[in-house]
C-alpha cells in the first residue's frame, strides 16, 4: 500500500463501556498522529463493527474517509448474538449471565486450542462465580505452553467477553454516506449470512457496497494462500487464480 498502515489494538486502556466510546478513543489516537486528511479504515469480525462506528463518527466530524473495508463483519451483526445464549440458558437452567460468559470463554480457548465443546462448557457452567470461570480458562490456556504471563491472559479473557457485551448492545443510528468494501467469505460469517449477499449494509449505507467473495471460512479466509485474494480484494486487484 502507499500509504501507512497501522494496527489499533485493544489494550487495558481502551473503554469496553460501549462501541461508541471504543472508536471514540481509537479516533483520538489516530488524530493524535494525523490531525489532518483523509483516513482509510479497516475492520476484522468484532472490529468491523468498530470500524463502521469510526466511519460515522468522522462523518459527523466532517473528516474524509477514502475507503472502508469490512473483513467478514458487519455493525448488524449485533443483536444477533444474546439470542442464541437465551435459549441455551433456558435449557441449562443458569442466568444468561453465566450461560454467555461459559460459552464465550469455549470460543476464546478454540483460537489457540482443540476444546471439547460440551466437557469443558459442562465444568465452566458449573463454576462458583464469573471470576472462576474465567480463572479455568486461563489455567487451561497456559497449560498449552503458548502463553507464559497469567495477568495478560486473563486480561483478555474478561477483553473479548465484553467486546461481545457491547456489540451485543450497539444500534446504528446513523447511515454511512460513503462506500464500503465488504470481503465476506465464501461459506458466510454464522451471525451475518442471513442478512442477504452484503450482510444487510445497503440498510445502513447510501452509497455503493462493493463485494468480494474469498475462499474459507471465517478464521481460514486469513491463512495461507487465502490470504492473497483477501489482500487483493481489499487493494481492489483481481487475485490470482491458484489463490481462490
């Protein structure tokens, strides 16, 4: 790309109060280092959302956008998540509190590890407190030898379970007037692929959404060969056959 290119992470210090203030807060960094010009944003998953939350936020603030691009995510996927937990909650006889939380934590093992589903579920439903059932989670962790610090760890834990809280709660209230680049996997993210081709952003936005479909799901999308369609899609390059 011609132009820099950097990573906002989500650190102890980020707000995970809401959505609204997360990219309030990732906006003053990037102000903090270009006060000035067009800004060009991106977002993965979760970060999509973000991402989306940005680009109105500048809207309002009247700064120029140059492209937004949505890796296999969308701000409607929000609302689409507690529902699923409810039932489950209903059928495990538990607070939904607990039945997320358990849950959420089996998803945040799966990025580093093989977990079987309903055993370690099982043991983190029947867990004392919210605290200790992300103290199990963190023990397991560490034990795959991938991780040496149990602080951080647990930091993100408790990070992504309440990334998931206030993605749940966010609403649009606003429609983005700029075009999108939505790259959106073949097989569709669980949580977006019933909102249609785009993943429902023709609702929230007034100019063109552009899609690209990639191979893979939503984790591969990102690995291998994969990723040189991914990249090509977003620098808006055809990609190589042998990539598909």
């Amino acid at each position: 790309m011609s132009c820099p290119v950097y990573g906002l992470q989500c650190t102890a210090e980020a707000p995970l109060t809401s959505l609204q203030n997360l990219a309030s807060f990732y906006i003053q960094k990037i102000t903090d280092h270009y006060p000035m010009g067009a800004v060009h944003l991106g977002g993965y998953s979760f970060g999509a959302c973000v991402a989306f939350e940005m680009a109105l936020q500048l809207q309002q603030a009247q700064r120029t956008i140059g492209h937004l691009v949505l890796l296999d995510g969308s701000p409607l996927d929000t609302g689409a998540i507690a529902g699923r937990y409810w039932g489950r909650a209903r059928r495990y006889g538990v607070a939904y509190e607990v039945e997320f939380l358990s849950s959420v934590l089996c998803s945040f093992m799966m990025l580093f590890m093989t977990v079987d589903f309903i055993k370690v579920h099982g043991e983190l439903l029947a867990a004392d407190s919210q605290e200790s059932r992300v103290a199990y989670a963190t023990e397991v962790l560490l034990q795959t030898g991938l991780f040496h610090e149990w602080s951080g760890l647990e930091e993100a834990a408790w990070s992504y379970y309440k990334k998931l809280i206030i993605a749940d709660r966010y609403q649009v209230d606003d429609h983005y007037h700029g075009n999108i680049t939505l790259i959106r996997t073949e097989h569709g993210h669980e949580w977006s692929e019933g909102r249609g081709e785009d993943y429902g952003l023709h609702k929230v936005c007034d100019g063109v959404v552009t899609v690209h479909r990639v191979a893979g799901d939503h984790m591969t999308f990102m690995e291998g060969d994969r990723v040189v369609a991914t990249a090509s899609a977003i620098l808006g390059h055809p990609a190589p056959t042998e990539a598909c």
